[in-house]
C-alpha cells in the first residue's frame, strides 16, 4: 500500500463509491460485501497509507470475521493490526493462524510475515516457503513484486 500513487487515483469515482456504501450500510441487514467495500472506502479515503484510519479497518475487520469468518479475513485484520499498533502485534497474529496450519500454503500468508519480519529487522526470521521455486500460478506479477522485495531485505 506503500508503493500506490494515490495522486492517480479517480476522485469523483471514490466519492460515488463512497456514497453507494453508505447507502447500503444504513440498508439492514448489512452484508459481507457491504463491510468489504466499507474497508475499501476506508482505504480509499485515505490519502496514504499512513494516513489511513486503521483502527476503523480492524473494526470493520472484526465486523466481516462475524458475518463470512475465514482465516483470509483473519489474516487482512491482522495486517490491519500490525497497521495500528506496530508489526510486532500483527506478526503474532499471522504466526498464530500460520501455526494452526490454516494459510500454510496461501503465499500472501507469508509475504505478510515476511514484510512484518522485515519491518522488524528480523532477518533470519525471513526463512518461509515463499521462494523462487514455489508454484504460484497466475500471479506472475505479485511474484516479481514480493521475491524483488526480499532479496533487498536479505542484503
């Protein structure tokens, strides 16, 4: 989220986005996809992601984990912790679901442990099952992304 120029972003489009979640959240009952695009609006509110009212995002998080649970929503609230209150927070989060095996395959699973090591300087923390062998099929892009960014951690 660091890496996104949001200068490029349309405006009057989120405005409109804004607006239509809005709208659905005062609508009952509210629903996983509405809570979804409650978190994007948070986001795209923002503009950084330092900026971003991230304790808004953990309870939006909180809200989304009771009506559709999984540990990929479980994950998101972690990184939206780390957000909120330091990355040492959101890696014992990502470590707790990882441990229970839930995720052990998921490769965004470990590009967050790894980014939440690597904004903790621990290094020889980074070992993980994300490497230049592992299939990730149709994320070609994503791929390049994250082993580019670990090899500039590991120097």
């Amino acid at each position: 989220m660091d890496d996104q120029d949001r200068s490029l972003w349309n405006r009057d489009l989120i405005d409109e986005g804004v607006s239509l979640v809005e709208l659905a959240l005062a609508s009952r009952p509210v629903g996983a996809y509405t809570v979804q695009a409650a978190i994007a609006t948070v986001h795209a509110g923002a503009p950084s992601a330092a900026a971003t009212d991230w304790s808004r995002v953990v309870e939006l998080y909180d809200l989304l984990q009771r009506a559709s649970p999984s540990p990929v929503v479980e994950l998101n609230r972690a990184v939206a912790v780390a957000m909120r209150d330091g990355p040492a927070a959101g890696l014992r989060l990502v470590e707790s679901i990882l441990a229970r095996g839930e995720l052990g395959d998921y490769y965004l699973a470990h590009s967050a442990r790894a980014d939440l090591c690597r904004r903790l300087g621990r290094r020889r923390r980074l070992v993980h099952p994300m490497n230049e062998r592992s299939p990730w099929p149709g994320q070609k892009r994503a791929r390049r992304f994250l082993m580019r960014r670990l090899k500039r951690t590991e120097q």
